[in-house]
C-alpha cells in the first residue's frame, strides 16, 4: 500500500525555512562555459569569474568510468583538446547501461527580465557521451540502451525551459519576498521548490559534488510579457507558469492523481504587474481532477473515461487539497467539465468526493453550456458565483520601499478535462478581473474604468494569455491550444475553428502513437524509471505490441478502401463484382482488428504504471 511521500515534504520544509530575493551580494551560477574534449575526460570550465578569484573553476567527467571529479580549470591551458565549444549551461547528467551522458545548453535566447534580472529560454540542448562502460553486452542490452538513447534525443527537444542565472524562477513573487535575505546567497538550487525544478533528478550528482555555481535549475511552462503605456507610465504585464515535476506526463498517459495526491499537468500561473511605485503578483493553479482515473488510447478519438475504484481515492483527495491549502491558503476548486456523457461521470464523482474535504468550495461549471461559441463575458455567471471568496484572496502587493501593503491569502484551482484550453480561457478571464482590481488599487483606474477600455492594453493583455496557452499546451499536449480565438475575439471565428481542428487531428495523431515513447523519456529523466543493468528488459514487446504505429493495418485498410471504390465505379461484371467485395471485405476485416485491439496497436509506454 503506498503512503504519502515524505521525501518530498521534507525538501519543501527545507526551503520554506529559507526564501530569497536580490540584495546586495546574491548567488550566481556560471553565464557561459568552455567544453574541452580529450581522449580521457572531458572538461566543463567556467568563463565568468566569481567575486575577485581568478581561478577558473572547473570539474571533468572521465570517460573510462563517468566519475565527476572538481578540478582547477587552468590546468588545462597547455593541453590540446580534440574539440573546444562554448555552452550556457549543465541540465544534469543520467546513468545509461553503457555510461553517463551530461545533458548541456547549447543555445538560449533572452525573453523577459524579473526585477531586472534576465530569463531565457532553452533553444537547444544535447546529450553528451561521456564514457562507454558496455563491453561484453549482450544483443539485448545493446537494443535497449539504443532505445535509451532515443529517449535522450526526445529529451533534447523538450519545449517551453527557462531559466536564470542569478534568480529562482520556481517560487512566485509572494513566498521569495517573505524572507529574502535569508537565502539570497545560498545556491540556486537550495532556494528553488523542488516542485518546479524540472531537471531535479539530473542534477544529483552535480549536487553531491558541491558543484553549486554549475548548478541551473530550469522551470517547464511559460514566461510571457509585455510593455504599454498606461497615462504616460510603462505599464508591465508579465506571466509565469511552472510545472510541477511529481507527475510529470503527456496528456492521456498522465490523467488525474496519483496515490499521494499528486496530479497530472499542475501548473502555478503567475500574474506579474510593474507599474510606478507598484509591484503585484496574483496566483491562479489548475491541475487534473485529484481522482484516480485514467483514459487509454485506443484508436477512437475520444477513448474512455475510466474511475478507478480504489479505497485510498478520499485520501488521495484529501492530501492534495491539504497541500494546496498548506502553500496556498484558502482554495476555491472550479470544476469546468461537463455536466453529461462521460465527462460529466467523471465530475459528479469529483462532486462526491469533495463533500467530504473540509474547508474547500467547489464549484460545477459546465464551460460549453454556459460559454458555448459566445462572448467571453459569458463567464460572468461563474465569477459571481466566486466573487467573494475572490475578492477575499486578493493578490500580493508591494510599493517601491519594498514594503509589503497587501497578501495574496488563497487560489483558485482551475480545471477542465485536459487543463489546458477551457482552462486557459478562464484563467485569461479572472487574470484579467484581478488586473482591473489592482489598477484601481494603485489610484490608475477609477471605479468605472477596466482594461477593456483600453485597447492597446487590452490587445496585448490577450495575446499574452494566447501565447501563454501555447506554452501549456505544447509541454503537455504536443500542440498550440485550442479556443484561442475566445481569449482573442471573446469568440469562434472561421480561422480559429479551422486552426483548432488542426490541432486537434495532431494531437488525435501524437496521443495514439508518438506520446508513449515520449512518457518513457518523461519518466527516464524524472527518476520515475532507475536503470538496473541486472533486471529484465523492459521493451520486450509481445505479438500485437510489435505492430504499434500500424504501418500495415493502415496500408491495407486505405489501399483496400480505394481499390473497392475503384472497381465499383468501374463498369460491372462478375469478376470486378467479386474483386470488390473481396476487397472490402478485407479491409472491414482489418478495421475490425485495428477495432478489438486497438490499445495493443498505440504507442505505448513501457516504463512505468500510470499511478
């Protein structure tokens, strides 16, 4: 029987004890780095130097055995590497069954500052080989780490990272100001909530190794802003979302809670605004319905909801809003599911379940009943619905002293089917209500006024939730969001219900057979899968297994398609009669194959359990 995860906890209890945020002396982690390959190491030196040192730190992995070793970087000034190139960072290393691989910034790109600190984005990232301990393999072993090494490539390509050299992006504006001089000069990674850190299992060994100024710790999700005039002030509007990596997944091999109450896609949403003497921050999360559920592919393209009865489910509930409550304070549950069909089975038992959590509302909120193809306005039902709990939360602000004049004292948690486009309209929607409320604190706005009067700000106001949408739904999904017109337009327009269709056949195609390989590489490096060299092979795949991605199946079923229509068309005899129905009734044959299995025939993943 599995218990809550203390590990977890006492992380998190170590870095409630120490927050942080910029003074006068902060920690940095190096900018830029030399890689220097030798036949026998290789060898990551510091470019940038630390306070008034003028040695260059150093460390090499070995490439007989992979041990990480600190060195002096200038002992390697007469030496002469096979290859020398500049990166901007270390994610992290992984143990294979042949040796380690470090996983490096290859290419960044600036997209937002935070207090005057920059942010940027990964462009690019490769895994190096730094060892090859292989030898005397056998063939299946050979297969496996090749299958590995797959995973590693998808890795390479992971969307929306970020990060900063001299802050840490994973905790919100509030909970870093509290206690900032304690833990400005601690080490990136000692500040950051291991929640958000995506590529904390990498970094074990860098950590244990004390090699803290290589150290960066990267956030999964989204940083947007933009910059307007407000009465002839800058106006800055800026979001942040973070990931949380204790159920890191793609979308259908990832849906709802584990047994520690841990849920698929949650995400913390920060709302960031600068304005004159004024600092605020508003926090908004979403996550998947806290049940045990599931929904496997199978080919169809809305595959079954499936609730697992299990008796730990009130508890499984239970801890997840405790600790939401715990981090958050008082929490509003906005339940956006239907009310009907499967969807809405789903939602009545999340109802059930929620009577028996004290101390929280939720609320039932049929989006496509009330919003429809309408005005986003059309959302005002559920705002009134939440209004006071809303306005009791508030948001976080500061003036320019750096005195605190208001706290953010609960959130709203947001969340549809997939947590990503209903989701993200109505986020857009309270993003905004609360923008016009900070407005009218700071004295800008007067009671009559709201963004919406204001178009340049308006605009930009929704393109920043369009773009943020992208974001979470790329890293979960494979593809831009859907409904992106409502946050736009405040409707479908033609353009957008075509882009949506399209985007909803990519993801239909990724679900069903790309996104198992891809939960594989999730759950390599998350740590959810540790490699043993001395178990049994993971990818031996059994009869139907080995058909996946349906090259066959799908040849005969359109060729047989084809050929039938052909011969019907064509003037009719016996033999073309006969061809025909021999013809179509292969190709109903195989259809009804692809129909009985078709679960076997989807790309799965091979690694771990969905709990």
């Amino acid at each position: 029987m599995s218990t809550v995860n203390t590990d977890h906890d006492a992380r998190d209890l170590e870095m409630e004890e120490e927050e942080q945020f910029p003074n006068s002396f902060r920690f940095c982690c190096y900018r830029e780095m030399e890689l220097l390959e030798f036949r026998d190491k290789i060898v990551f030196r510091s470019q940038d130097h630390h306070d008034s040192s003028t040695t260059r730190l150093a460390f090499f992995i070995s490439r007989s055995d992979g041990v990480i070793e600190p060195c002096n970087g200038d002992d390697f000034e007469f030496e002469t590497p096979t290859k020398c190139s500049i990166i901007y960072g270390i994610v992290g290393t992984i143990r294979l069954l042949a040796g380690t691989y470090v996983l490096v910034i290859t290419s960044r790109k600036e997209v937002s500052n935070h207090f005057g600190f920059p942010i940027f984005l990964v462009k690019s990232m490769e895994f190096l080989s730094c060892s090859n301990t292989l030898v005397n393999s056998t063939k299946q072993e050979n297969s496996d780490e090749a299958y590995f090494t797959t995973l590693l490539k998808i890795i390479e390509t992971t969307p929306g990272l970020y990060y900063s050299y001299e802050i840490d992006l994973t905790l919100n504006l509030q909970r870093s100001w509290q206690h900032a001089k304690q833990r400005a000069t601690r080490p990136l990674w000692k500040q950051a909530d291991p929640r958000f850190i995506w590529n904390r299992n990498l970094l074990e060994e860098l950590i244990e190794c004390k090699l803290d100024p290589f150290i960066v710790p990267l956030i999964q999700g989204s940083v947007q802003s933009v910059q307007v005039m407000l009465k002839d002030s800058p106006l800055k509007i800026s979001l942040i979302s973070r990931r949380c990596n204790r159920r890191l997944g793609t979308r259908m091999w990832r849906r709802g809670a584990n047994l520690d109450g841990d849920t698929a896609n949650f995400i913390e949403t920060e709302q960031l605004v600068e304005f004159e003497d004024f600092r605020t921050a508003f926090l908004q999360i979403r996550g998947s319905i806290p049940l045990l559920w599931e929904q496997i592919v199978d080919l169809s393209y809305k595959p079954r909801l499936n609730i697992l009865n299990h008796e730990e489910t009130p508890k499984v509930i239970e801890r997840h809003f405790n600790d939401i409550k715990q981090r958050y304070g008082e929490a509003v549950a906005v339940d956006l599911t239907d009310n009907h069909g499967e969807e809405g089975h789903l939602s009545s038992r999340f109802a059930l379940e929620m009577k028996k959590v004290l101390n929280v509302r939720y609320i039932s909120f049929d989006f496509h009943q009330f919003f429809g193809n309408a005005n986003l306005d059309n959302l005002q039902p559920l705002h009134d619905q939440i209004s006071k709990d809303f306005e009791i939360h508030g948001y976080f602000m500061l003036n320019l002293k750096g005195d605190i004049m208001l706290e953010q004292k609960g959130v709203i948690r947001t969340n549809c089917i997939d947590c990503l486009d209903r989701t993200n309209v109505t986020q857009c929607y309270l993003g905004r209500k609360s923008l016009d409320a900070q407005l009218k604190e700071m004295g800008v706005f007067s009671s009559s006024d709201y963004i919406s009067m204001y178009p340049e700000i308006n605009e930009n106001f929704k393109i920043l939730w369009i773009d943020h949408g992208d974001d979470i739904s790329l890293g979960y999904s494979g593809t831009h969001a859907l409904k992106r017109d409502f946050v736009r337009f405040g409707r479908q327009t033609l353009s957008g219900f075509i882009k949506d269709g399209m985007s909803a056949i990519s993801r239909y195609y990724l679900n069903n057979f790309q996104d198992g390989t891809r939960q594989d590489a999730l759950d390599l490096i998350s740590g959810h899968y540790c490699i043993d060299r001395g178990a049994p092979s993971p990818f031996q795949l059994n009869g139907f297994e080995s058909f996946s991605y349906l090259p066959i199946p799908s040849a005969v079923i359109v060729g047989g398609l084809t050929l039938t229509t052909h011969r019907i068309n064509q003037n009719g005899s016996a033999r073309h009669l006969f061809s025909s129905l021999l013809w179509a009734g292969l190709a109903a044959g195989v259809i009804a194959f692809v129909n009985a299995n078709g679960r076997q025939l989807c790309s799965r993943p091979r690694l771990c359990n969905l709990l």
